[in-house]
C-alpha cells in the first residue's frame, strides 16, 4: 500500500508542531484546490468560509470531517489531525 502525502516524503518533517489548520492550508495547497473546490468535495459541502475558518483554527475538527478532509486531499489522516 502506497502512503499518503506527506508520510515518507521529504517534506514530511517541515510540517512538526503544525495545527490541524496549518496541516490543512499546506495540504490544499499541494494539490492545488481552491477554498470552494475542497469544500465541494466534502459531504455536505462546505462554503470557502467555512474552510478558512477551518484553516486559521476558528472551526473545530470530528473525526468524521477530519477522514472526508484527508480524502479529499489525499493525505495520511493522522498526519492532518496532528496525532
């Protein structure tokens, strides 16, 4: 089984002692979405608001949002949540 982004890449560590949202924004980035089209990705879809609040720490994380999130991005679930 290949590991998701960023597990055992070299950018891996760059991102120790991050939050969730910093995990988030850098994630999105990587794969070149925009606020809206992540948030479309998700089930129900969330506004560009929602997912920048997520991103600067004023929206919380489930665990359910924190799998459909690292799906949609296509990185290690653990790695997003911070654990």
């Amino acid at each position: 089984m290949m590991r998701k982004w960023p597990i055992g890449t070299a950018s891996q560590d760059m991102y120790v002692g991050l939050t969730w949202g910093t995990r988030l924004a850098a994630a999105r980035a990587h794969r070149g979405l925009t606020l809206d089209a992540l948030g479309a990705k998700l089930d129900p879809p969330r506004t560009r608001k929602d997912i920048s609040a997520m991103e600067h720490g004023r929206r919380g994380l489930s665990v359910e949002l924190c799998a459909q999130l690292a799906d949609a991005l296509d990185c290690d679930r653990c790695w997003l949540a911070g654990w």
